[in-house]
C-alpha cells in the first residue's frame, strides 16, 4: 500500500465538498453574511461554468489574515470543537475557500474600514496567494471564481445540457429566496450574463420578505404563528396557509416554496415536511391536494448546543438531539392551527366527543377542539400558542397510538392540552360560522338534523275549465297526427331539395393537365410559391408531346360525353323525379322524425324565395365610375411632383389599421413606413446628446491614480477637462458635460507640493448597473485618442445600452394609433435629424418597406394586372 500524495487527497475531499455551482454560491453566501453583511450581489456567467462573483459590503478580510485565508483548516469562527455547541455562525470548517481553489481558479478582492484602497489576491490550487494588486472596489469582499471544474472533465460535462444548467440556476435562485426569507434586512442581487434575474431589496420584518419572493397573491392565505416551549426551549416562527383556503394557491407541486429554517439555516428535515403536508392535505379530501406542498415558512430556534450542522458538506442536514420535542412541538402548532383530525371513523370520533364532554349537548368537533381561529386572527395578526413541554409530549404520544389505544384516553390529553379552549367552544357554539352559512347547512332540522331546505311556493294554475278542455282537446288532436312527410307524399319537400346535388362543368385538357402537374411540382420544390407553381405547370404545358397532349384530349372528351349524358337523362327523367323522391321519403319516413313546425317553416322557405326573386327582378342600384390608368398616372405623378413632396421626398397615403402602419409614396414607389421604430431612433439619439444620468454620493469616495485610470496621460486628459470654480480648501468639482452627463461626479484636491494632486469620484450614477471606474476610462480613451468633444461621442457603452433600453420604454408608451398630422411631423424630424443614410431603428430593422413600384406607361400597368394564362 503507498500513500496518496497531498494534492489527490486534497482534490478528492474537495470534490465532495464542491459538486456543484449551488455549492460554490452558497458557501461564498454564507461567508458574506459571516462577515456582517448587509448587500450580496451573485453574479453568473454562463451558468456559473465560466465565472461566479459574489460580491458583499461586509467587514472585509484582515491584511493580517490573507495569507491564511485560502488554506485549509483555518478559520476565525471556531477555535475548538467545544465552541460548536455556541455556534452562531453558517460556516465554521474553514474549508470553503480551499475546497473551491482545487476545483477551480480564484481571485479575491478585500477591504477593511481601516484599508485605504483594496486589494486583489490571486490564489493558486492550494490557496497559497500568487500575485496582488490594488483594486478600486469598496468595503468589503468580492471572490470570483473562473473555469470551475477544469481539471475534473467528467464532472464539468455533468452540466453540458441546457436542462442541467437551467436546473442549477434555478436552485440558486432558490437559494437566495430562502436566505432573502430568513435575512429581511439583506438585499440581494443575482444576474446571469450580465442580465438580472431576480432581486430583493432591504425590507423590515419576514412578512415583507415573503411579499417580495412569492408575491401578494400568496402571502394574501399565509397566517402568521408562533409557539413558545420552555422546557425543552424550542421557539416555533412562522406563515402557514390559512385554514380553508383553496390549495391552488397556497400549495405548488414542488417543494421549492415550503422554507424550513433550524437556527436561520436553511435545511431539509424530511420528519417535519412529512408532517406539515399531513396535516395541510387532511383539510381536502381530493386526491390532487394530497401531493402538494404547501407554501409555507417555518423558523425553529433551539439552543445551538442541541443542533449537530456538521452532517453532511452542505450543511443542509442537521441533526436535532431533542427530536421528538421539536416534532411534538410542531405537531402541536398545526393542530392548533387545522384542527386534530385522528385517523379513527366517524362513530368513534362521535363517541370520543361524547365521553369527553358528557354535559354538551353539541359534541366537540375536530377543528374546534384546539383553537377557535377569529376574523381578526386572519387579519394578520399573530397566533400564539403557549403549551407546557409534559403536555404537548403527552399529546404527541397518544396521537401516534391512538389506532391502539381508546379513544378516552386520546381526548383526555388533547383536553389537558389546551384547558382554556373548551371554554371558548362553549361561548362559540351558539354562534353560526360562515362556512357553514355559505354551504347551507347552518340550519338545520331538529327533528331529523339534516339542513334546512329552501322554501318551495306553488302557484294553482291559472286556466279555466273552458281553457283546460280547449288544452285536452288540442293534445288529443296532436296526438293523433301522423308524420307530415308521410302524409305529404304526393308532394315535393324540403329534405329532397336538400338532398339534390349539382352537376360539376366538364374539364378542359388543360385543366385536367394542371390538376396532375401541380401536385408533381409540389413534390419537387415544397417550397414553390403559388405563383412559381404555375408558372411551372404553364411551362410544362407548351412543352408537352404531341401524343401526350392527344391522351388529355381524350379525357377531356370522354368527361364532355359523360356530362352530356347525365344532362339528358336528368331533363328526360325529370316528371318521374317527384315519385322517386316520394317514394324514397317514404323509406325514410320512420328514421326521420322531424316536427311538423320545423318542416312547415323549411316549405315556407323554400317555396317563398322563388317568389320572392319573381316579385323583385330588380338589380340593386349602381353607378358606374370613370377610370382609367392614364388618370391614375397623372394623378400619381402630380402628387409626386408637389412642393412638399419634393423637399421631402416623401407623402403620405393612407394608414393600415390592422397593422399601425403608413403607405408612404417615395418618387415612384410605394413603401411602407413604422412610425414607431422612427420615434424609437429619434428617442435614442436625444438621449445619446441631452441625457444627464442622476449622480448618487457614495458611501467611500474611489481614490484615481494613474495606475487605475491606465497611465498618466489618461490623468492628464482628466485634469485638463472644464472644472468649476475652487472652494476654500482649494477641491475643485470637474463640470465638464462629457463625465456630469455620463454619471460621474469627480473631485480635484490640490497637495502640500506643487505637482502632487488627489483624484477621486465622490458620486456615480446607480440607474445603470455595474458602472465603474472602467467606464469612466472608456471616457478618457475616447477624448485622448477619439478627440471626442461631444457628449455623445463620449458615452461608454454600459450607458449607452442603459439609454437604449429607456428609448425602447417611452416608444412603447406612444399611442397605437398616431394621427396623420403626428406622423407627418415625424417624417420631418427623421429627415432633418435622422438624414438619409441612418434610417433604421436601435435594433437595426429598417423604417420603411419596399411594397411596388408605381407603373409608368400603360403597358407596365397591364404587364401588373395580366392574369395567368395555361
């Protein structure tokens, strides 16, 4: 046997305690909030395979402590194993940083409030440090982490499928959900690729929290609890579904919504999920509602000397020593809550409530048994439940034996449980709840006990005995009417006419030829137009043989002989027609039993319609119009040749209603115009040269050296810029539109020597995420080298996307349907801001589209208008 080396034993733990990028993220996550956090932003490029940042405002890490900090087994939470049963903190191995250093390539950015500036650590496999510099971010600690899994292929190509990936990301936005629930005072941020994904801002108390993650129509059915034990001391916080409410909203058919916390730690106790959705799904008897989960947020503090964490490397599995008092106390928050429903019968259940309170004469049910939940209760008020520890443990005992224990003995302990609650029964069950008003069943019969029902009136009838025998007669005479298709055979119905069919037009050669060649194209070219289809078959047409040409004939003339045929028989058999149909309504008389009003009205119809064309042979009123295409062109050619079309190049015609759109006449040719993509170019490109984003002070003014802004020549262009004019002390405000506009507010302090001189950015826009000291760069470099003297030449392209997303936003604000005075204006907007060669809109896609050309001459127009000949 030999000994592994030291860097496979490393890579092999390290790999157990990294598995995966929730494992990256939450590690990171929870040493940000070791660290006081109050800020977390997680930022993930292409899963997280790429890069993962988790950036914090925490306290920072120690100059003294960073070369320490990467290592394995070092750690400034913990110093022994006795200070475990005090833990107070998420993380205390001191594993994290190294176990990601192995699978992965790490830099690590830190600044205390007594650091000047901070600095950037790159870290090696063993997190030993390899290189640092100094970096221009602020108090607190930012680690990236690059290419994770490199050198573990198999594990990297578990997340080469997108489900996988997308899987992962969703896990770690759950993760910050739950923490965004147990933390309200933290605000969180996760972006991936550069886009945001979800966020939470700072909020006061965990019913704002669960506001901000499920939203208002879930919290809407959660009712705020809290159960106190002494002895053992288990503390029980939490927002349960109402009692009642419809599971479709307060459940999810995963179990990424039901939050359970030991200590503010998120973690997984399969005992107390099994019981939560127990005792949520007994409230409805339908089978969907039974593997549901319930949304729900459940907080239980117990003294951290009974809590064992370290189970599993995730820590998401903990270990609680008083167990049975946890579940005992839990057990004993949801009864309270959806009532004791035992597994026992109905008749057992009547005869439990029967002995246990001998002198009621309205037995105790279930849901009133333990808690009587007011309307105020669902106003969001708290709901308090103060049990003894010997009391709830003696109710969770006998709940789990009462399939083999009696009844008596079961209602005895839940009665000692809660030995103010019979009381308020007794006050309540005069009372009429509104579940049971609304299901009709708060009254009922004394007599029999089943609901009362509605009230029926009965009103005697109103007829006379003259007008009842007028009805028997009218009846008896109904009866004794036969079919009206059988008696009427000697006449012609409707369902005969209806039954005839028409006689199809002989085909053409031609036309028997385009019906077989159509269908060969197809198969060829599936992706022919209509219009190439038939050119093809024309085509095919005049190259026909001569022979093959003489077989479509034949048809052809066979089809003629055989309608010729049918004509003739049909005006010679047409006398006989009315016995055959007769005779065939007869045969069908039986299966068609049609009433007699409807076949009245059918006859009525059909006979009254020849009447009618008879009655009135007049055609409909008309009046012919004059027009020809030799008006048309001049008309079209003086409108061309007008004075505002000519300075502009462009008249309007009309608008599309269906598609907001404009036909537009430019010289010759009709093209279709999108106001609103101009309106959107026209936006964009105001805000490119009048824009000033807002500047927000910040916290810890940025220190600029030369070194952060690239070199002395980008100091130098900065220092030469507009300034205003100097105060007091000699600081002097930089007032040059090219950094006000862009959000940059920056300060110049003259030295104690001549030459020496303090650069820093006292303020900086946070309407557009991640701006920094690169963007203002991105300025310098396009005044030193650009020579842009402009704002809009100077825009960095962070602020340049920012203003096209808000020029996107007040385009879609316009009305749909723009006045032809409204888009006129826009026309000479884009012709004297735009100019000719910019016509397309931030996306690229063009303002106006090719419909025709306008003919010129009389035979373009019937070239246009020539229909397809065979």
């Amino acid at each position: 046997m030999k000994q592994l080396p030291s860097d496979t034993v490393r890579l092999l733990s390290s790999s157990q305690v990294i598995t995966s990028v929730l494992n990256v993220v939450k590690e990171l996550m929870e040493n940000s909030l070791d660290a006081g956090a109050s800020s977390i932003d997680v930022k993930l490029d292409n899963y997280g395979l790429d890069r993962i940042e988790v950036r914090d405002n925490g306290h920072g890490i120690k100059a003294v402590d960073t070369p320490v900090m990467a290592v394995r087994h070092f750690t400034s939470k913990i110093c022994s194993h006795e200070d475990l049963e005090h833990l107070e903190t998420y993380g205390f191995r001191g594993e994290a940083l190294g176990s990601i250093c192995a699978v992965a390539e790490v830099a690590v950015t830190t600044k205390t409030e007594e650091d000047d500036v901070s600095t950037q650590y790159m870290l090696d496999f063993k997190g030993n440090i390899v290189s640092q510099k100094p970096s221009h971010l602020g108090q607190g600690t930012t680690v990236s982490v690059m290419k994770l899994f490199k050198n573990l292929p198999v594990r990297r190509q578990c997340f080469s499928s997108t489900k996988k990936c997308k899987e992962e990301l969703k896990k770690v936005q759950d993760l910050l959900m739950a923490y965004a629930i147990v933390k309200p005072e933290l605000r969180l941020m996760l972006v991936h690729n550069k886009v945001g994904v979800w966020q939470k801002a700072k909020v006061a108390d965990n019913r704002s929290a669960l506001l901000a993650t499920l939203g208002s129509s879930a919290v809407a059915n959660l009712l705020p609890c809290h159960h106190h034990q002494e002895q053992p001391e288990i503390v029980l916080e939490g927002f349960f579904p109402k009692p009642g409410a419809d599971y479709s909203t307060t459940s999810s058919s995963s179990p990424d919504k039901t939050f359970l916390f030991v200590n503010n730690r998120p973690v997984q106790l399969k005992e107390i999920m099994k019981l939560l959705r127990q005792h949520y799904s007994a409230q409805y008897p339908d089978d969907p509602a039974r593997n549901r989960f319930p949304m729900l947020m459940l907080k239980i503090t117990v003294p951290p000397s009974s809590v064992d964490v370290n189970l599993t490397p995730d820590k998401t599995q903990v270990l609680l020593h008083n167990k049975e008092a946890v579940l005992t106390a839990v057990e004993a928050l949801l009864v309270s809550l959806y009532g004791f429903r035992p597994n026992t019968d109905l008749p057992a259940e009547k005869q439990l409530s029967h002995k246990t309170l001998p002198s009621s004469s309205n037995p105790l049910q279930p849901h009133d048994s333990l808690l009587d939940i007011e309307p105020s209760v669902e106003r969001d008020n708290s709901l308090t439940n103060h049990t003894s520890s010997t009391a709830s443990a003696d109710a969770s005992l006998h709940h789990r034996t009462s399939n083999g224990s009696s009844s008596s003995s079961v209602a005895d302990d839940w009665i000692r449980i809660t030995d103010n609650v019979v009381s308020a029964a007794d006050k309540s069950k005069d009372q009429i709840l509104a579940e049971d008003w609304s299901r009709g069943t708060a009254l009922t019969d004394p007599l029999s006990g089943e609901p009362l029902q509605p009230v029926t009136i009965h009103q005697p009838s109103r007829h006379n005995d003259s007008d009842l025998d007028e009805v028997k007669s009218q009846s008896s005479s109904k009866k004794k009417t036969f079919n009206i298709i059988t008696e009427k055979q000697a006449a012609l119905t409707a369902y005969d006419l209806i039954t005839n069919r028409a006689m199809r037009a002989p085909l053409s050669p031609a036309a028997l030829f385009d019906k077989e060649a159509r269908a060969e194209v197809l198969r060829e070219k599936p992706t022919a137009s209509l219009l190439d289809i038939s050119i093809a078959v024309r085509e095919r047409w005049k190259n026909l043989g001569e022979d093959n040409r003489k077989k479509y004939e034949e048809k052809a003339k066979k089809h003629l002989e055989h309608h010729e045929q049918k004509s003739k028989s049909a005006s010679a058999e047409g006398p006989r027609e009315l016995s055959v149909s007769t005779s065939r309504s007869h045969m069908q008389g039986q299966k068609r039993k049609a009433p007699s009003s409807n076949q009245q009205l059918l006859d009525e119809l059909f006979s009254a319609q020849p009447q009618k064309k008879m009655r009135n042979p007049s055609s409909k009123p008309s009046q012919p119009l004059p027009c020809s295409m030799a008006a048309l062109q001049l008309q079209l050619q003086r409108l061309s040749s007008q004075s505002s079309a000519a300075s502009r190049g462009l008249c309007l015609v009309n608008r599309l209603a269906s598609q907001s759109a404009w036909v537009i006449l430019c010289g010759q040719r009709l093209m279709l115009l999108n106001p609103f993509r101009v309106e959107e170019a026209l936006l964009f490109k105001r805000l490119l040269e009048n824009n000033i984003l807002p500047a927000v002070s910040l916290q810890n003014p940025i220190q600029l050296t030369d070194g952060i802004l690239g070199g002395a020549e980008y100091a130098e262009a900065l220092c030469n810029m507009e300034k205003h004019s100097p105060e007091l002390n000699g600081a002097t405000l930089f007032s040059d539109p090219r950094l006000v506009a862009n959000g940059f507010k920056i300060k110049l302090t003259p030295g104690l020597a001549s030459a020496e001189r303090h650069l820093e950015v006292t303020a900086m826009a946070d309407c557009v995420p991640f701006l920094g000291v690169e963007d203002l760069r991105e300025i310098l470099t396009a005044v030193l080298h650009k020579k842009a003297r402009t704002v809009q030449e100077c825009r960095p392209l962070k602020v340049t996307n920012y203003l096209q997303g808000e020029a996107v936003r007040l385009a879609r604000q316009l009305p749909t349907n723009l006045s032809r005075e409204d888009v006129e204006e826009t026309l000479v907007r884009m012709e004297q801001q735009l100019g000719e060669t910019n016509r397309t809109c931030i996306h690229g896609r063009p303002f106006l589209q090719h419909l025709s050309d306008i003919p010129c001459t009389d035979q373009q127009a019937k070239a246009l208008l020539r229909p397809l000949e065979l």
